[in-house]
C-alpha cells in the first residue's frame, strides 16, 4: 500500500481537505490523525502496522489517544475510496497543478445538487473534464430538454464516453429516453497529425519533428498513452451508456476521423454539439458540417478552447464568419460553452 499519484492535501474554506485530481467530487475533510495517517503510509508502514505505529509510545505523545485498528481501517477505506492510497498505483490521468486548483474551489451549488453529484461520480475515470465543465454539461443538457429544442445530443472527440454518459443520466433524470446520442471518434486512440495551428494555447505551434507520427500522409496518428487507451473502443463507449439503462437504439457511435464520417453520418438536427478533438482541422471541419445542423437555442460546447491553440482558432475563425454572433461563455480555465441564436 501506498499513496497514489495524484492524491494532495489542500487547504478549502480554512480547513485541510484530502483528495485525489481524478475524483474531484470525493474530496475528504481531513484532520490531524489524518495527516499523521498518511505520513505513515508515506514512509512505508505496513497496513497491519499503522496502529501500532500511531499508538501514544510510539508517536511520544501521550496525549493523544491511539486511533485503533478499527478506527484505521475505516480511515484506510475512505483513502481508498478518494484514491488517496492504493495497492496497485497507476499515473494520475490529470495534470496535478492544474486539477487541484479546480478541485478544491468547485463551488457549493454542485454539491448541493444531488442528481448531479450521483451522476459525475458515476462517470469517474470516464473523463478528464473539470467539475465546473461537467455540470456544464449537466445543464446544458437540462436546458435543451425544458426549452424543447428539438434534435439528438452530438459529441466530437469521446475517449471513454464519461461525458455522454453525464448527458445520458442527465436526459434519464429528467424521463426522456427519446433524444439520439451521436459520438464520433477513432475509439482506437489514432488522431490526425497535428498541423501548424495545433500546441498549447500561448505556445509555439506543434511542429511534429520525424518519427512523432510514423503514418503516411492523409492517416491518423497514433498516440499511445499508458492507461489512456483502456476502455476506449466503441463497443465498451456503447456498453457503458446502455448498462446505464440509455436504450441501446438510441446511442450510435461513429468510428473514424471526422473528417471521413462528418457529414455523411451525422443527424439532421441537433439540440446540443459537443466539441472535443483539440486540433483545429478536425474542430473547424466538425463547426462547418454541424453548427448549421444545430437548432436554434441549442447548445454548443467547445472542450478545449483556452487551452489548445486549435481548437481555440478554429472557433474563432468560424464563428467570426457568422451573420449573427454569439457569447461565447468561460466554463473554468478552459472551454467554451454558447447557445445558437434565433433565425432572423
């Protein structure tokens, strides 16, 4: 046993809390025995051990009464369940300097919706966006249903299905089974070849140097990352959805590139576009094939403008194409989120 990469302690509303980046809805109000908990934990002690090891005579401080093995053993079950501590380590899917910030300032009104709160946790290592773009989502979804804007729910860019699977709990919350859910992806983990306006916003360009991506021109790109690539095929994507009890009818998953699938397979209408590809060809071209498919009042997001160069360019360049702007929306550090105005 031992602490997992990418479990912090930090401070929230004055008090020391424990967590983990990837479970940013299971932070744990943390105290002393805590801290002093996880300093053995860190140094090595043995499950078995760790009440011995706190009791007063080997701490030295008689005043403070041992814990006991029952008390420890709870303790050690919640630590596993935040993913504090863990028997079997795995890297953080999170940038630790990022998600902590993101965790630890979530606001009030996100726990204090319980049909949100059960539904992200049900979507827990399914997806790497933050707590604020998920209940995002979450409204968003909620919006198009009470405004009756018609059309199926379309994500661009899936990986495990975490945030399609949020909209399908979203929609089952509110008795709608009736919505198609459209998901684009690989589901194999190959993306195209970053071009000249792809990187990290505020970067140089990525300029693939040789041997980054070993496919001829006009293939996708491989991009093997670890855990990353685990439970991303398009029958478990299908699979986790429809074990949710969303009618397997309803969800179609479209392998390949956008560029190949768009706009051949896509849907008529649609209520709500969710755009996650990160690189500008693929996010423009998903803007020029579905944004006109969009219903009027539907709901656009867009996963990573702010944070990847084109993504961010690709929005801009289309939006500023239209007859009629919009407000593109801050989400949190990254992503947009904006709703398709009425026809003139």
């Amino acid at each position: 046993m031992r602490l997992n990469d990418g479990a912090f302690v930090a401070a929230r509303d004055g008090r020391l809390v424990v967590g983990h980046v990837d479970r940013p809805f299971e932070l744990w109000q943390a105290d002393a025995g805590v801290l002093v908990l996880l300093a053995e934990i860190a140094r090595g002690t043995p499950a078995g051990e760790l009440a011995r090891a706190l009791a007063p005579e080997a701490t030295g401080r008689a005043e403070v009464s041992a814990p006991g093995a029952a008390a420890v053993s709870a303790a050690l079950a919640r630590l596993r369940q935040a993913h504090v501590v863990t028997d079997a380590p795995r890297p953080a899917l999170r940038d630790a300097n990022i998600e902590i910030a993101r965790a630890v300032s979530a606001t009030p009104d996100l726990h204090a919706d319980a049909a949100f709160m059960r539904a992200a946790r049900a979507c827990e290592d399914l997806t790497l966006t933050s707590a604020a773009a998920r209940y995002a989502l979450w409204t968003a979804v909620r919006h198009v249903v009470s405004a009756q804007v018609p059309g199926a729910l379309v994500e661009c860019g899936v990986w495990r299905g975490g945030s399609m699977l949020l909209a399908a709990l979203a929609l089952k919350d509110m008795g709608v089974t009736d919505r198609d859910l459209y998901l684009y992806d690989t589901f194999g983990w190959d993306w195209e070849k970053p071009g000249e306006h792809d990187g990290f916003a505020g970067t140089a360009p990525a300029q693939p140097g040789p041997g980054s991506c070993p496919a001829p021109d006009g293939e996708p790109c491989g991009q093997p990352a670890g855990g990353m690539t685990d439970g991303v095929s398009a029958a478990e994507v299908h699979r986790r959805i429809t074990a949710a009890g969303y009618p397997a009818g309803r969800i179609h998953c479209v392998p390949g590139l956008v560029q190949d699938t768009l706009p051949d397979r896509a849907p008529a209408t649609i209520a709500l576009l969710r755009l996650d590809t990160d690189q500008y060809h693929s996010t423009l071209h998903e803007l020029r094939e579905l944004y006109p498919r969009v219903a009027p009042g539907g709901v656009v997001l867009v996963d990573d403008y702010g944070k990847l160069s084109g993504a961010t360019r690709a929005t801009d360049e289309y939006l500023a194409g239209l007859d009629r702007p919009v407000l593109l929306h801050r989400i949190d550090t990254q992503g947009r989120i904006f709703v398709k105005p009425a026809e003139r």
